[in-house]
C-alpha cells in the first residue's frame, strides 16, 4: 500500500518539482518543457515588470505589487500545465537538490539547467520585443548588498522547503499553489524581491527594466542561492527523513 507521508523514491521521481514528471516522457519532450516554462516565466516577470512601470511610473510599491501578481499566478498555471510532463522544476536549484537527493538522475540534472537557462534568457528577449524594447539590454540596476544577498539565502531556502514539504506530507497536488504564493510573498517579505533562481537571475541581466539586475550583481546572487540550496537540502534530509533506496526514474 502506498504511505503518502512516506513516498518512495520512485513516488518522489515522478511528482513536480521533485522528479521527472508523471507522464515519464523522453528526455528531449521534458527538456523542452523546461525551456518552454522558464521562458514563459521570464517572460511573465519581466513583461509584467515593464507594464507595472508604464502603468504605475509614480508608485514602486503598486509596481511590486502587481509584479509579484502577475509572477505568483503565472508559475502556479506553469506548474499545473508542466508539472506531468517534465517535474516543472524551471530552476537549477530545485533540479540540483532533486539531484542531491537521489530523484533525478546526473545527466537530466545538467540537461535541464542548461534548458531553464537557455529557456530564461529567450524569454528575456521575447518580453523585451512585446514592448518594444531592444530584445537585448544589459540591466542597469544594481542589486548588491549583504542584506539583498541574505534574502536570496531565506528565499531559495523557503522555496525548496515549500516544495519538498508539500510533496513529503501528501500535498503533492497543493505545490503549483504553494510555490506561486511563496515566491508572491517573498517578493514583498525580502528587500531582493526573491530571485531564488539562478537561470531567472542570468536571465533578468538581459532586460534594463523594473525587473533587471546589473550582470555585475548576478554573480553573488547566484553564490547565494547555492548556498540556499545546500541549507534546503539539509533541512529536508533532517526534517523529512527519507531512505533513498530505489532505482529513480530516468
């Protein structure tokens, strides 16, 4: 009988944002699933970023706002729409501790950092061209701090725990809600507004917008969404207990 507060690996495999998808499709239909959501994603936060600062130019607040609207609905519909059929991961940090952990195999792991990647940077230029920006614009906007840099630590940190304490307790089908809500409020509750998401912050280096981030800048936020990763992973291993002893999907 399957124990949904105890899945098993090959359970865990298949699940979003922990495995590989329900479907277990081949790797070239899940990878340009990874590409597709991480494009719309970007796509999503940078198009909204540009239309929050025509519509609202006086007011940054009602700016976050209705960015971090738009953001939180668009991953929850990117999840449901993705989720079978590739995990919907659409970030190297939830890929590497799914990797870590045992769920996704060596080679899908690197695969599918280089798709989100490449996904996110594509839709930077396609967001840009909707408004008829330059497809590529290197941003202007400094993001660099010890306190920006401490809130990309807690936001990727909350993100993996959101994910893996739904998938853990049988609330499999409660991540796409849960990921847009965190992600929503974290883009108010922490002074970097949440990248938690190292081919989202590549990607926004693109775009010299509301949502764009100076390349310069990238390079930390990156570090310290690693190191979010590595205190995620020992979070779950500790408060999720879980025998890795079957053969993962892929």
């Amino acid at each position: 009988m399957i124990d949904p507060l105890h899945p098993s690996d090959a359970e865990l495999s298949v699940q979003p944002e922990t495995g590989t998808g329900e479907l277990r499709l081949d790797l070239t239909r899940r990878l340009t699933a990874e590409a597709l959501g991480t494009a719309l994603l970007i796509i999503a936060v940078v198009g909204s970023g540009i239309m929050a600062s025509r519509l609202s130019p006086n007011d940054v607040g009602l700016q976050l706002l209705e960015n971090a609207a738009a953001t939180a609905g668009a991953l929850v519909g990117l999840i449901l729409i993705f989720g079978a059929v590739s995990g919907a991961h659409f970030n190297p940090v939830v890929t590497l501790v799914d990797r870590l952990l045992g769920t996704v195999t060596t080679r899908d792991a690197g695969l599918y950092v280089v798709a989100q990647t490449v996904g996110g940077c594509a839709g930077t230029v396609v967001a840009n061209l909707m408004f008829e920006l330059p497809a590529i614009e290197a941003s202007t906007t400094t993001r660099s701090s010890g306190a920006l840099w401490l809130s990309e630590v807690i936001a990727t940190v909350g993100l993996l725990l959101v994910i893996h304490g739904c998938v853990r307790t049988g609330k499999a089908s409660a991540v796409p809600f849960a990921v847009g809500l965190w992600i929503g409020g974290a883009y108010w509750f922490t002074s970097s507004t949440s990248f938690a998401n190292p081919a989202v912050t590549i990607a926004r280096t693109l775009s010299d917008t509301f949502a764009g981030i100076r390349p310069s800048s990238a390079p930390m936020f990156i570090v310290m969404q690693l190191i979010g990763a590595g205190l995620g992973y020992a979070l779950i291993r500790f408060i999720y207990p879980h025998n890795l002893s079957e053969t993962p999907h892929g």
